[in-house]
C-alpha cells in the first residue's frame, strides 16, 4: 500500500484501483486489510468508489475521526480528480448542478431539482493521443479536472455522464471499456492542528493514466495556477 503521508492522528495512502473500502461477500475490504497490516484500528473520514484511485484520508484515533469527518460534513476540505474519457463533453467546462436519485441496479442519475444538489465543477481538455498501438479507443482521450463541492455517491461518475461523456472504463454508468475506471482523486486539502495539510496522489495505475498522466497533470497544474491567479 502506498502511504503517502504518516501522522501520529492519521494517515494518507494512494488507493489502488479495484478494491472497495469495506468487505464485500468474503472479500475483505480496504480498511480491514490496512489496518491488520500496520496492526492499529483505522478509522475512514471519507470513501472512494471501488474503481477510484488516490488519496484516501484515514484517521487513526477516534478524537481525530471526529474532526477530520467535521471537515468533510461541513465541506471545509477541498478535493481536486482527474479523470479521462474518449466522448466530447456537451460543454468544455462549467457547473453540473442536480440533485441524485436511484436508478436500476445501485447506479444513480442527475435530476434537474435543486432540493439538495450534487455540485461539480469541471474543467477539460482535449490530450494528444499517444495511446498504445492496437488500441480499441476510436476517438482521442479527453482529460478532466473536476472539484466536487458535495459529496454524493457516484457524483463525479454521474456528473460526467449527464455531459455525454462517461469516465474511460467505468462500465456502470456506459464509459468504453478499458483495464481499469479512469478516476483519480488526485489533490486533498484539509486544516489540522491550525495548518492546512494538502497532499497528492501520483498516477500510477492504468495504461492510459501511465501514458497520458505527464500531459494531464501539467494541464491541471497550469490550470490551477491560472484560477489562484485570476486569471
């Protein structure tokens, strides 16, 4: 397990893509196999799709699980994903704004009501597309960057495929299929003990993460820079 950063109240790992946070059937999940490893209970403040890679924020004391899950609660952390898809979005950037329901089978969907919304904002652009030889991907790959301001389930996944452009591999909600759901939490910032802590994530799993990663996170990075600017 890559662990990203160690603190006496928490930890800060990359979680690889492919296993969900908690047990399901008879597999053990993320946090029990974590926390018998390192041979202390473990405590998760907030949770990744099982296809999501990236920074993971868990807490190892229950004194530090209460304020770190305040943070999340009140959205007072900021949290920054990558993501890729081979479909043009029906907008280049912008707001998605809806509230979510249950559609068939534990997928979700956008509505266009406003009682308590799902809010994203997305950037993205278009990557050169230097993919392996003897691809299947017919068109170029497309980066995105997106900033969640809540925290509903599949929101990213959901956000992107109510724009036309489902997440590269995410088979659930439509994305071509690939060796893996292109979705990277890639950048968390918090407060602890009065300083703001921001840490990332490297991309290190999936062909086209490994590719095209240089080209994304350079776009991000500028991009970034740009809106702290003012630009």
């Amino acid at each position: 397990m890559d662990i990203l950063l160690t603190d006496s109240d928490y930890l800060v790992i990359n979680k690889p893509a492919g296993i969900g946070m908690h047990q399901e059937n008879n597999e053990p999940g993320l946090v029990r196999l974590l926390s018998e490893h390192l041979g202390e209970p473990l405590y998760p403040v907030h949770r990744l799709d099982k296809m999501t890679t990236g920074v993971l924020l868990l807490a190892r004391t229950s004194a530090a699980n209460r304020e770190l899950s305040r943070q999340f609660a009140e959205r007072s952390t900021r949290k920054w994903y990558l993501a890729l898809s081979d479909s043009k979005p029906t907008k280049k950037q912008g707001l998605i704004k809806g509230d979510m329901e249950k559609a068939r089978c534990g997928s979700w969907k956008l509505s266009r009501s406003l009682l308590n919304p799902a809010i994203t904002r997305f950037h993205s652009c278009l990557l050169a597309d230097r993919s392996l030889v003897g691809d299947v991907l017919a068109s170029p790959v497309r980066g995105f960057l997106l900033q969640p301001e809540s925290g509903k389930t599949h929101q990213l996944r959901v956000a992107l495929k109510s724009q036309g452009c489902a997440i590269l591999g995410d088979s659930r909600y439509g994305g071509t299929p690939a060796d893996r759901g292109y979705l990277h939490a890639w950048q968390l910032s918090f407060e602890y003990r009065g300083e703001r802590v921001c840490v990332r994530a490297p991309l290190t799993h999936g062909r086209h993460f490994l590719t095209l990663g240089d080209q994304l996170t350079a776009w991000a990075d500028q991009l970034m820079v740009e809106k702290a600017s003012g630009n």
